[in-house]
C-alpha cells in the first residue's frame, strides 16, 4: 500500500465513468487499451466482466463531469475510440439509438406509409433496438438477423445507411467527484464506528485490555484484506466496504470466544500462569473454531468462484478475511492478553504466579487414597 500499487478505490470513491462494453469476439485487453490511449482517454482501467463466454468488458475511465451532455460524451468517446475500419457515411447499427434508427427510417420511408409513418417506424425501430440489446445481448453479427423481427424492406433500407461494427457499449455511469468523496468518507466512518462500539462493548464485558486487543486485532484484519486489495490491484468499492464491516464483526466473535473460554478458566485456574491459560483456552476452543471457520470459508469460496463479476470484490474479501480473522483471533488476540501481563508484572518487578508441583501431586495422592 505504502510502495506499489496503494489503496486501489473504486469509482464509487474517486468518481469516474464505467463503460460496459459488450463484443462479437474475444476482446483484446491490450488493443482496447491501446485504442483509449489513441484517442486521449490515458489510464483506463480494463477488466473482464461477467462470464468470458459474454466477451463483456469493463472500462473505468477517470472522466469525472456529472452532466447529461458528458455522458453521451463519454459513450462517443469509446465508440470513436474502438471504431477500426468504420465506412464513411454510414452509421453504426450496434451502438444507435432507438431515436436515431427511426429518424432515418421516417427519412427513407422504406414501406411507404402514409400518415402514421412516425409511430410505424418508432415501433420498427424500437423493436430492432429490443432485439439486439434483449435477445442478442447487445451485438448484431448479421443483417439476416433482423428479417424475423422487422419487415424485409426494413432490413434492406439499414444495409443502406447503417454498418454492424464488432462491439456494443451497454451502458454508462457517472460518478462525481462529490459524491465520491463523501462516500469514502462514510465508509471511514462505519468502520471508525464499528471498531469503536466494540471496543466500549469489551471494556464493559471483560476488561479494556480485552477491548483494545479486539480492537487491534480487528484493525489487523482489516489492514491485511485492504492490503491484499492493493497486492491485486483489484479497486474497492461499496460492496467491499460492507464485506469489510462483515468480517469485522465476523472476526470478533470467533476473539470473543476465545477471551470469554480464557476468563472461565483463569476463575478455575487462579494459580497457573496466564500464558499456559491462554494456551488451555486456544486448544479448547480449537476445534470449534475450525469447524466454524472451515465451513463458513467454504460457502465464501464458492460465492468467490461462482458468484459473477458483480460479487467478485466482496466475495474475494470474504475469503482473505475469514482466513485472517480465524488466525488472528487465536495468534493475534489472545498473545496480547499475555504481553500486556508480562509487562505489567515487568514494571512491578513481581515473578510470575506458578502453580507449585508438590501440593498438585499432594492431591493427586489425596485422590487416589480416597478412591
């Protein structure tokens, strides 16, 4: 985070412009780039979305303008950009509207209507554009394709006027600068919040050394899922923010396990050493927290493997931060306890308190004689 990549956010954060593309073929991450280089939109972010059979990507421009007019900028931008071998004079069919096709049937008139011209020719051209956006997921790879939707006379007068290019631009977002940054700033604050319920809540449940080793063990989770973002460079986004909060509150119960087994047992062990407690403590609750761990983090691999580009980013969170919660409540958490014993008994100059073996075997003795 500090040298390479750094907190990756989202455009829900930074503001900036999503164009979904759509394409007839494979896509070429690299030629897409190199075809937004060339027409002035430098660093644009390109990913796969969806299954790699849809041939959809992702475009995250850092277009920031708000407006009506910048969004129909921002989609001419892209299709001017990916446009190849376009023929001059003719339109692109794939990415018209349903506005433009009809104005130009209304032009040609291709059937020859008489008065009702407009609304014939609006109904063909919105079943054309229904077509191609419904049925073939946005890409039109024939001309052919059309004579069982719309009449053939129809069909002959777009070959006329329009070209079928290889792609598709599905749709378009905009997200402001403002907006952006109040949403991160929420963000910080659910978290900031969170953390800090929780630490009052331990304070008055156990003993604030057990809020703050909470607390910091929870802030490690949360720095190590972040980082792995950024190791990936894979953005945040809002849905990552709400898997985040969900670990957090993931992570401290499997932590509120193990401190409330530890309470229990230094009542009943009160002469054995805390760190030989906490070890007691960890192994008693080991299992339990493995089954739990183990098949939650199933269900989120599978939601990770299987659950579509929309879940990656929250699902991916999921499953580096179960990993990381399950370990640090056991290696992170309960060590704290013990550190902070050993430094108190460290500043009191005080030894620390070791069951004596000679009245243990006293009892055992005692027991066996009674038996």
């Amino acid at each position: 985070m500090l040298f390479w990549h750094g907190i990756p956010l989202g455009v829900d954060f930074r503001g900036g412009t999503l164009v979904y593309v759509k394409f007839a073929h494979p896509p070429d991450d690299n030629a897409v780039r190199a075809a937004m280089d060339r027409a002035g939109l430098h660093n644009a972010r390109i990913q796969r979305f969806g299954q790699l059979s849809n041939n959809e990507i992702l475009i995250d421009l850092d277009v920031q303008e708000t407006s009506e007019q910048a969004l129909d900028q921002g989609k001419s931008k892209i299709i001017s950009a990916l446009e190849s071998n376009a023929p001059a004079g003719k339109q692109d069919l794939n990415n018209a509207s349903s506005l433009t096709i009809a104005n130009y049937l209304l032009e040609k008139d291709p059937q020859h209507l008489g008065t009702d011209a407009s609304q014939r020719y609006t109904a063909e051209a919105q079943a054309v554009v229904n077509y191609r956006d419904k049925t073939k997921g946005g890409v039109l790879a024939s001309f052919d394709e059309l004579k069982s939707v719309v009449d053939p006379a129809v069909v002959a007068s777009l070959q006329e006027g329009f070209y079928l290019s290889d792609f598709g631009v599905r749709s378009v977002e905009i997200v402001g600068p403002q907006v952006g940054k109040q949403l991160q700033t929420q963000a910080e604050l659910a978290v900031l919040y969170s953390l800090a319920g929780m630490l009052v809540y331990l304070w008055f449940r156990f003993e604030w050394i057990y809020g703050v080793a909470a607390v910091v063990t929870v802030f490690h989770d949360t720095l190590i899922t972040v980082g792995a973002f950024s190791l990936t460079n894979k953005p945040i986004s809002l849905t990552v923010i709400a898997a985040i909060l969900t670990l957090v509150g993931y992570s401290n119960n499997d932590t509120i396990v193990v401190f409330d087994r530890i309470r229990e047992n230094i009542k009943l062990l009160r002469r054995e050493r805390l760190a030989e407690i906490v070890n007691r403590s960890i192994n008693q609750t080991l299992s339990r927290t493995i089954l739990t761990a183990g098949l939650t983090f199933l269900t989120v691999l599978a939601l990770y493997l299987f659950g579509g580009e929309v879940l990656h980013g929250f699902s991916f969170a999921l499953v580096i931060g179960i990993l990381i919660g399950t370990y640090s409540s056991i290696a992170i958490a309960a060590p704290i306890l013990v550190a902070y014993q050993d430094w108190q008994q460290g500043r009191r100059g005080q030894r620390p308190v070791v069951m004596s073996v000679e009245p243990a075997k006293r009892d055992r003795a005692k027991a066996r004689a009674k038996v």
